[in-house]
C-alpha cells in the first residue's frame, strides 16, 4: 500500500491522483501517522462502497467493545446481571 502525506497531498495534488489511480488505495498520514485511508471509486461503486466502509467500522467498533468486555470479565455476566445494570444506567439518567 502506498502512503502520501498532508504536505504531497496539498502541494502535488496531480501526482498523488495519478498515484491512486494507478495504486487503487493510499493511506494519507501526518506527522507519520495515518488520519485517512484514500481509495478510488466510480459514481457506480460510490453507494455500495460506502456501505461496506460504514459496515466495516461498525463491525471494528463491536469487535473493540467485546474485547474490552473479556479483558474487564463482563463478558461473564448473566442476562439478569446485564439487565439489572441497563436498569440503573436507565435510573441515573432520569
């Protein structure tokens, strides 16, 4: 996978396009870190991709909460544990 920085980004915006066409994805970074994933779609895939982006991070996330779940031993908790806590997180908004 090819990265392009902020600065390639804004001061050769031409080559970085050719880049992406000819890579098909670049990862945009700053500072040497990531901050953006750069992936070429037509009008026809744009729908459909984006789609599949916002299940992808929807399936991270879920996958994020059930690992920190495990590590702190909630995932062991009963039905009637994890309802009675929905019960006081629900009292304490009120």
């Amino acid at each position: 996978m090819k990265f392009v920085t902020v600065r390639d980004f804004r001061s050769r915006p031409t080559h970085v396009w050719k880049e992406l066409k000819a890579s098909d994805e670049m990862v945009l970074t700053s500072n040497g870190k990531p901050i953006a994933l750069l992936t070429s779609i037509s009008e026809e895939s744009l729908e459909p991709t984006l789609h599949l982006l916002r299940k992808a991070k929807t399936l991270a996330s879920v996958y994020s909460i059930q690992t920190k779940a495990q590590s702190d031993g909630l995932s062991k908790m009963s039905l009637d544990e994890i309802n009675q806590e929905i019960g006081r997180v629900r009292q304490g908004r009120q």
